[in-house]
C-alpha cells in the first residue's frame, strides 16, 4: 500500500472515530443542543447506538438552511456551552430573514488551524494584516482578525455592507455599485499608505482585481505596497482568474492561496500550487471538523466518481455546531485525495446550474 493509500485510510479511520464522538455529544441528554435533543424524536433510528461511522450519516435527513433563519439561538448551544460567551454570525441575508450560526470558539479554531497551512516566508509572523471584505455581522472579520493576532500581527479593517452591495445590483444601479467598491478601495489605500507595514492580506477575487488597478493608476502595485501573502476566497476564484491574477496582478513574489468555505463549514484549503494543474484551483476541507463531498445531481447519498460533476454536500462535525449534510448551492469536479491532504477534494466550485441564474455574486 502506497504512503498516500495509507494516510487515505488512517484519515477516513479518524473522521469515523471523530463522528461517533460529535454524535453522541449533540445527542447525548447531558451534552445535547436542545433543537437535536428534540429533532431526535422525529426519527427512525437512534443516533446514540446506529452511528457508528462518517457514512452512517446519511440515515439523517438532509440539513435544511431554513432551521436557521431565526430564534431563539440558544436552542442550538450544546447544554456544556450555555454559561460561555457566544457569538452569532450570519450569512445572506439579502431577502427576508437571515441564516445565523452560533459560535462559541470554532472560528479561532478553524482559522488557528488555518493558520498552519501557511507559509512564514510569504505571510510572516508578526506581520500586520489588511482585512479587505466584509464587515459587520459576519464571521470573517473576526475571524481574520484572530488570525493576524494568532500569527502575532495587527488587523486593519475596511467597513464594507457586501448586502448593500447586492442590492444595488439587483436593481441594475451598477455604476452605484462601482462608486461604493470605490469608497472599499478608498478605504484600503488610506490604509495602506498610512504606514501601518501590511504584509498580508484577506479579500475577494473582484476586491482583490479593484485594489491592483487602483494601486497601478497610482504607479504602483500589489508587491510594492509590501503585500507579500494573500488569502483570497469567493465564487468568482475560477482556474482563469487564477492565472489572470497571479500573472497579471501579483507578479511571481506575492503568494496567494484560494480558499473556499461559509459560516456553517469554516474554511476549506486549496492545494498547494504546481505548475502541472495549470491554475486549477482544488479545495480540501478541514477534516474531521468538516467534510465536503461531491454528490449525484439526483441522488445526494451517491458520491460520484473522481472527476465527474455533481453537486457540493457539506457536512460540520464540531462540538459547537452539527450538520449532518446540507447541500450547498454549488457544484463542482471531486478530486483525488493530496499528499498534504489526504481526503476528497473539490475543484472548479461554482454556483449550481439550476440557481445560477438567479444569483447575484456582489463582492465576491
């Protein structure tokens, strides 16, 4: 068995051991959230004695995203965590009301975890950190922000409404949408000519493309404003715009890592470049804390075959929050496990054909 065959095994060994673990955690009386307490009785089987592996957990029905969409939000802390302080974090919310997860440490944990993925030459420790993207209710401002202090730096903010920004599109007020990704970029310059020594950066793919251009009518560019490690995710990080990017706004110094992932997953990490993928762009998540896996367009308990096409399942197995699959509204190619990480991966993520029309990117 080659080395990578047996890290494949010893992984999946370790996710099956990690289920068994979340699952009698949500589910056992003394530990247990009261929304699965309850859900538990409506059904057919017993968690606490038929979940015995990761793929026992398509006896659940599927996680539907409406659960979330209002209170009260305690129902959904484990009765270990009630007496912690806890955060809600919300995503959407362009219509109606919007989907909140709460939070109690899992989003130090993930972007700590995160943090290892990194290289120290390109995102050095102790260098400060320029968050361009979104604010307010959102788990990535703090999140970022913890990351920068973990690493031992500072994190500079940008206010950005990704809400706003949407609806303007949606009413077709697109040079209105242009004058307020200028006040971000507005925001971001005086930052960084304020001598605050950025070295690192969070920001969406068209944030990202604003700031070069902007940096370059200025005769300057990404690397000689100090920039030297970008963490960059949202849904327009295509193979294409990878290579436009790299080769075209970044220059070969400044290193960027695609990142996938929302406020129900946690981050998702691409694989480390090689020239052979071409700019591909191949996201594995951050197991056993959370799985993704790519799934029959007609059957969501049907994984399909590497390389084939189907829809995104998420799953998130921590003992803060439990989502015994949920499909996303994203499809892609699955992908054969990596040397770094030795599970499923995800590549060439885009919104799924039947939604995408209807959906309106805004900042990312």
């Amino acid at each position: 068995m080659s080395s990578i065959a047996e890290a494949v095994q010893q992984r999946k060994e370790q996710l099956d051991q990690h289920t068994r673990e979340i699952v009698q955690w949500h589910f056992g009386d003394d530990t247990g959230s009261e929304f699965w307490l309850n859900k538990k009785k409506e059904f057919d089987f017993d968690p606490l004695t038929e979940v015995d592996c990761f793929d026992d957990l398509k006896k659940f029905p599927l996680f539907e995203d409406d659960w979330l969409r209002g209170g009260p939000m305690r129902r959904w802390v484990p009765k270990q965590y009630q007496d912690k302080p806890i955060y809600v974090f919300e995503t959407g919310g362009t219509t109606g009301i919007p989907k909140s997860r709460v939070v109690v440490e899992d989003h130090w944990i993930d972007y700590e975890m995160f943090s290892d993925t990194l290289p120290d030459d390109k995102f050095p420790k102790g260098g400060n950190w320029l968050m361009l993207g979104p604010s307010g209710p959102r788990r990535l401002r703090l999140a970022v922000e913890h990351l920068a202090q973990h690493r031992g730096g500072i994190c500079f903010c940008v206010d950005l409404d990704p809400r706003w920004v949407v609806k303007l599109l949606k009413k077709g007020k697109v040079e209105e949408a242009k004058e307020y990704s200028n006040h971000v970029i507005d925001q971001a310059m005086a930052i960084l000519g304020a001598n605050n020594d950025i070295k690192c950066m969070f920001t969406t793919p068209k944030l990202l493309e604003a700031l070069a251009m902007r940096l370059l009518d200025n005769d300057s560019s990404i690397e000689e404003a100090g920039i030297s490690g970008i963490f960059c995710g949202g849904t327009e990080f295509t193979q294409q715009w990878n290579r436009f990017a790299c080769e075209e706004l970044l220059g070969p110094n400044v290193y960027m890592t695609p990142t996938y992932g929302n406020t129900l997953m946690g981050l998702a990490c691409g694989k480390p470049f090689e020239p052979a993928d071409e700019y591909k762009v191949t996201y594995y998540a951050p197991q056993p804390r959370a799985v993704v896996e790519v799934v029959d367009f007609d059957d969501h308990k049907k994984v399909v075959d590497y390389n084939a096409t189907g829809r995104v399942k998420l799953y998130t197995l921590t003992k803060e929050f439990f989502v015994p699959g949920f499909l996303e509204r994203d499809e892609g190619e699955r992908e054969q496990p990596h040397g770094k990480y030795p599970w499923d991966g995800v590549s060439g993520v885009r919104p799924y054909h039947v939604f995408a029309k209807t959906t309106t990117v805004g900042v990312y």
